[in-house]
C-alpha cells in the first residue's frame, strides 16, 4: 500500500509525457516521514499534483503572493490548517496541492530535459508541503539538497543550474 495516494491533474494544453508521480513522491515521501514531527505522523496522505499555464498559476501567484506574474511553482501546505482541526488518524492526512506551471518551467528547462525541470519542482513543492521554507542561504542550501537527494533517488539528473548556482531558489510558496 502506497504511504501517499497522490492524484495528478493536467491543466494545461501541453502533452506531457506519462511519468510515474505516484510512484516518485511516495517514495520521497516515504524517506521523509521519519523526520516529520510526531504530530505530522499519519499511516497515510494525500496531495495534489497540478500541471497548469502560465495564466493560471500567475492568478494565484497574484490572488495569494500578489506578485502580478507567473511563476514556476506554488506550494499550499495544508497540513497547518489540518492539524489546527485536529485530523483523524483512519483517514489519510491531506498535504495540499502543488501547482507547476509548464511553460514557465519549459523556459527554465536549458541545457536539460522538461521532465528533469518538472520533477524538480514537484520536489521542491512537496517540500513545501511538508514545512520546508528558504528564508536564508542555509535553509535554501538544505532544501536544494533534500531535492538533489530525492532525484538521484528515483534516478533522474539533478538540473546542471540547480549544481551551479545555489543562490537561485525557485519561487514557490504563496
């Protein structure tokens, strides 16, 4: 049984290849889950995987950054708000939704694949999910690693800007 039951959602006009998401981010997920804090403990989770335009994902940046542009990915923890309610331990633990815009990642995309660049970002929006945050060089620098880590684990290439040039964080948190 998968520790995340992920659904995957295609916004967007672009055809993208079938990947296996499910697969990936329960893995990742499955390495994490030990240094969660305790009450981010859940036999099971769920997240969403939304693939949109670059008009889509600029409304919400500008609806919940307002920052009146598109960007590459949005990250909307929801895990906060779940455990101000209280959850119940039988039923899966919502993560929340990470949002990649296409495009926009299909112009980072230089010098290496989309799917490297998408599954970059997935990456980097699940860790957002789970309270990771880049506020400073040292948190950016644990996140990129977790993210070097993670693709290497699933086999993907880590993209070559992503080993070069630290300081460019994606902008992804609303």
């Amino acid at each position: 049984m998968a520790l995340l039951d992920l659904t995957v959602q295609m916004a967007c006009s672009d055809r993208l290849p079938d990947l296996p998401w499910q697969d990936w981010l329960d893995r990742w997920l499955t390495d994490i889950q030990p240094q969660l804090p305790e009450d981010w403990q859940a036999p099971t989770y769920e997240a969403c995987l939304r693939f949109v335009d670059d008009a889509e994902i600029q409304q919400l940046n500008r609806d919940y950054r307002q920052l009146d542009k598109p960007t590459d990915v949005l990250a909307f923890a929801a895990l906060e708000d779940e455990l101000a309610l209280g959850f119940d331990p039988e039923e899966p633990l919502y993560l929340g939704d990470v949002i990649i815009s296409v495009p926009t990642a299909q112009r980072q995309a230089q010098g290496h694949a989309l799917e490297t660049e998408l599954v970059w970002l997935s990456a980097h929006g699940l860790l957002h999910l789970l309270g990771w945050d880049h506020p400073d060089e040292e948190h950016l620098d644990a996140m990129l690693t977790q993210q070097e880590r993670w693709l290497q684990l699933v086999a993907v290439p880590v993209p070559p800007r992503w080993l070069d040039e630290v300081s460019q964080p994606p902008s992804s948190e609303p």
